[in-house]
C-alpha cells in the first residue's frame, strides 16, 4: 500500500524537476502511467507521438516512463540520444505475443504478403515489418496499401478485427494474439454496462474484446451510433476536449487514461467500464525509481544499430501516413 503523504509527492515531483533540468532530460509518460507519474512529466501521450517529440526535443537524454517497447520506439528514432526507462523489466503482454523468429516463419507462409506490424511491438519485430501502426492510424495504414495486396496484421487480433470491419480487407491475415488488460474488457462485461447505462456516452479502444460486440448492438439498434465511440488514447482526449459540461462518459481502456481525459476537460465526467483495467507493466514507473534513474542512469535502452537501421524504415513509413495524437505539454 502507498501510504506517502501528498506533501511527500511533490517533494519527489520537485526533486525529479530538479534532476532533469540539471541532466538535460526530457521526461515522457504514456496515458497509462500514474496520475503521480503523469503530473511529473513533461509531455504526456501515446508511445509514438512521445517518441517523435523526443526526437525534436533539444535533451540529451530521454526518460520514458512506460514499457520496454516504447523507449526502445525512442531510440530507433533518437539513435544519438541516451534513452533510459525506470525499470527495464516494464514488459509488454500484446508485445510478447510475436518474436522476430515467429514473425519471419509467418512471412515465409504468405510469399510477398505486406506486413503491419502495431507499434506496440519489439524493435526487432519492428525490423521484420514492411509498415508500422498506430491504433490512431491502422485504418489508413492498410488502406495505403494495394487492395490486391495480402496483409498480415500483428500482434492485436481485436485492433486488427476493427480495422478489417472498417476496410472490408478480406485479405487482412490476423495474428493471435491481445493485451492482457484489453482482452479482459470482454463482450459480457462491457454490454451489460453500456446497456444498463444508455444516457452515458462510451469510448472504447479498438484493442477491447469487446469492441465488435459494441458494434453488432449498434447495427442491431440497440445502441446509439452516436454515443458509442471506439477511439486510439489519442483520440479519446480530442473527444474529451470536444464533451460539453456535464457530459457523463464511461471509457474501455487502461484505467491510468482517466486521468488524462479528467484534465482535458474537468466539466465532463469520466468512469472506467472495468474499474480493475490496470496494467501491472505501466504501474512499475514510480517517483522512487524515477528519481533513481534521474540520479544513477539506470536502466539505459540499447538497440542495435543494424536493428535501428531497419525498423526506423517501418516506423517512418507509418509517420509518412499520419495520424499520430499530439503529446499533452505540462
């Protein structure tokens, strides 16, 4: 239990200031981070948007409070940049799900089949890849690419799912597999609450196991088209700022996005549909280990160059396509 005092918080926030000023670094927090975490940092977003920021960013160093794929994203944009993570061990449920050696006998199945590859993704799965994604940008993505054209889409089945239901892309082979956190926002957990609640006004991320059920009801005219909204994090803000006053909102997603949407418009109300959605990788990011970061540069992120060399191919045909949320200053 945290039992830290509130005047103990922003002693550690003041500190984490300090260090980062004096090291010339730039401190990054995805969506999903804590509230704590989050306030402390100096831009806020999704991994890519972060990741370009850092590349233009003047500092030296970059700090990325979220998982291991994320900061390895920044240093294959930021290769000359020392990139470090509180905790290296912050892994990735969805990025675990496909390897650089599953990923090459996959394509050795489908001859020149295009590979999009979501970035939530490991640096060498990136290099492996034709195309990366973004929840934001997938639709575009696929949509870029010949309709003739077969495309094996990893790792996120449920992500993957949303963008053939929007493109129609029947030749859009799909990998098995799901974030923990999302796939257990299941089709029976999240319509009994949307039903149950139908003045409230509902954003879904296209990663949730329950986002195809979300659109059956709509088609079947059980919920309102206009009130369902299935949204990258990204996203999910630009709606928030759009919400008049008093406007009630239940959100799929990881509950660290709350914060984000409460600060983007505080006249609004937002509840998780899974108030239990947390994921245990994002919450290693602490002040504490911040601090010793800050203080002791660990753990910094390597990748290798030939590594680098290839996946920023990947990832800079994805930025070429767009799409990609604006990272929040504080």
């Amino acid at each position: 239990m945290n039992t830290r005092t509130d005047e103990k918080t922003k002693a550690l926030q003041e500190k984490i200031r300090e260090l980062a000023a004096r090291k010339d670094a730039v401190i990054l927090a995805h969506n999903y981070q804590s509230p704590e975490v989050q306030d402390v940092a100096d831009f806020t977003g999704d991994s890519l948007a972060l990741s370009r920021l850092a590349a233009d960013s003047s500092a030296g160093t970059i700090i990325f409070a979220g998982v291991h794929f994320m900061a390895e994203t920044a240093k294959i944009l930021s290769p000359q940049k020392r990139v470090l993570i509180p905790d290296a061990t912050a892994g990735c449920s969805l990025a675990d799900c496909i390897n650089a050696d599953q990923l090459r006998a996959w394509k050795a199945e489908h001859p020149g089949a295009v590979v999009v590859s979501y970035a939530n993704t490991t640096a060498e799965v990136k290099a492996e890849t034709d195309i990366c994604c973004t929840s934001a940008n997938a639709v575009d993505v696929v949509n870029s690419i010949p309709a003739d054209q077969e495309v094996l889409f990893c790792p996120d089945r449920n992500l993957a799912a949303h963008v053939k239901r929007v493109t129609g892309r029947e030749n859009l082979v799909i990998w098995d597999g799901a974030c923990h956190v999302h796939a257990e926002m299941t089709p029976e957990i999240l319509m009994d609450r949307i039903l149950a609640e139908p003045e409230a006004e509902v954003y879904i991320h296209p990663e949730c196991g329950g986002t195809q059920a979300a659109v059956d009801l709509i088609e079947e005219g059980k919920l309102d088209k206009d009130k369902v909204k299935i949204l990258s994090t990204g996203g999910m803000i630009v709606e928030a700022r759009k919400a008049p006053a008093g406007t009630r909102v239940l959100m799929a997603t990881e509950v660290g996005m709350l914060h984000a949407l409460r600060k983007a418009n505080p006249d609004a109300t937002f509840e998780p549909l899974k108030a239990d959605a947390k994921c245990p990788f994002m919450n290693q990011t602490t002040l504490d280990n911040l601090v010793t970061c800050l203080e002791t540069g660990k753990d910094e992120v390597f990748v290798d160059p030939e590594i680098i060399e290839k996946a920023r191919a990947s990832v800079e045909r994805m930025i070429s396509i767009g799409k990609t949320a604006q990272p929040l200053k504080h």
